[in-house]
C-alpha cells in the first residue's frame, strides 16, 4: 500500500474547504484510503468527522496511504496534492 507523508498547506488548517476536498477524493478512490499523524493511529480519509477529529493544523504532517490497487499511485499524488494546496488563498 503506498503512502507518503504531507504537510498540510491551508492556513486555516485540515477543515471546511480542504477537508471536504480530501474526502470526496477519498470516497471516490475505489480503494480504502487513511490519513493520520505519523506515528498515531490513522483514520478512514472518506469520513467527514473522522478527518474533522485529526484537528490538523497549517504546518502538521499527516501520513496518506492508499489501498494496493491499479491506480494507487496516481490516487495517492492526487490526495496529498489537496492537502498540500492551500485552499484559502
């Protein structure tokens, strides 16, 4: 399962915009996909308040991981693209 770590770029943080982003992408992706702190548990990417409970902040790193799957790679850039973007500019 491919992962890679991202640091969330929003500076109002992982919510509102962003998050609502990230979780249509997720739910879209065919495959499970998780988000979490490195080094804690990760959550279900695709549920709005599992994402809304992480409280990430501007400047936190989040691990992505995506489900093993044809288009894991490419689903994974997408995901950590959104949460590298800041979306309140």
């Amino acid at each position: 399962m491919p992962s890679q770590v991202v640091t969330v770029a929003s500076t109002v943080g992982l919510h509102a915009r962003p998050a609502s982003l990230l979780i249509k992408a997720a739910g879209a992706a065919g495959v499970p996909v998780t988000i979490g702190r490195v080094g804690e548990p990760a959550v279900n990417a695709a549920s709005m308040l599992s994402v809304l409970a992480l409280g990430a902040k501007h400047g936190d790193e989040l691990e992505i991981t995506v489900g093993d799957g044809p288009d894991a790679e490419s689903i994974l850039a997408s995901l950590v693209e959104i949460v590298a973007t800041n979306h309140d500019g």
